[in-house]
C-alpha cells in the first residue's frame, strides 16, 4: 500500500500500515504476515493478485526454469501466503481469499504456456478452510 493511501485510511479515522515481500521469497511472506498478525492480530481478507507474464516462446522452446518461476508467483505463492492467514481466519467469524486468475484458462493463447499453466494451476486451487 503506498504511503498515501495509508495516509488516506488514517485521516479518514481508519487504521492502516504498509507492508512489503517478495511472492517468491517464503521467508520474507511468513515475516510479512507475522508483522501483520503482531500489528492487527488477524488478517480478514486476502487478494492473491501477483503476476508476470511468460516470454512468449514455444513450448518445445521454453527453458523449464520459466515454467517454475511462473508456477510459483502465480500458484505456489498464493497456495503459500493463504497457508499463512488461515489460521487467522479460522478464529474469527469469517476470512475471505480471493485468487485472480486470467482469461488465458479459458483461451490458452500459443506462446504462452507457463502463464496459462500457472493460471490455471491458480483458479483450480480454491482454498477450503
């Protein structure tokens, strides 16, 4: 959240903080939320909204590091960070996560197989608590 928006939220009489990690890095995620858990004690919502696109190549043209590293910011880590909140959400009347996939499960455009197979991973991964 940018500083202005917390800024914002503070004036408006609400309370707010920012926070920052990296969806690749899990260390950095379980320090984030932990940080969150200190600050306000639970977390209510969380928005899996993290993405990059693949570089576009055939599949048989695709160096397999691209499809791991667009597996995890799209799938792994949204898998990883709703690990993290649920037991926050469980000790409150209700959580909500919500994942964002893309057009692309539908359509699977050429070139794009890492994305497409990252976001599909996404949207069939709906989390129960």
């Amino acid at each position: 959240m940018p500083p202005r928006t917390v800024a914002e939220i503070a004036a408006a009489g609400g309370s707010a903080r920012s926070y920052e990690a990296s969806v690749d890095d899990a260390e950095a995620d379980a320090t984030m939320v932990d940080a969150i858990l200190a600050d306000f004690g639970f977390v209510d919502v969380l928005v899996a909204n993290a993405g990059i696109a693949s570089r576009g190549r055939a599949v048989a043209d695709t160096d397999p590091a691209e499809v791991d590293r667009l597996l995890q910011t799209h799938a792994t880590s949204a898998h990883h960070l709703s690990r993290l909140v649920l037991p926050s959400m469980r000790a409150r009347p209700r959580g909500d996560i919500v994942m964002i996939s893309s057009v692309a499960t539908a359509h699977m455009a050429l070139f794009g197989a890492p994305y497409n197979m990252a976001k599909a991973a996404l949207a069939l991964s709906p989390v129960m608590a």
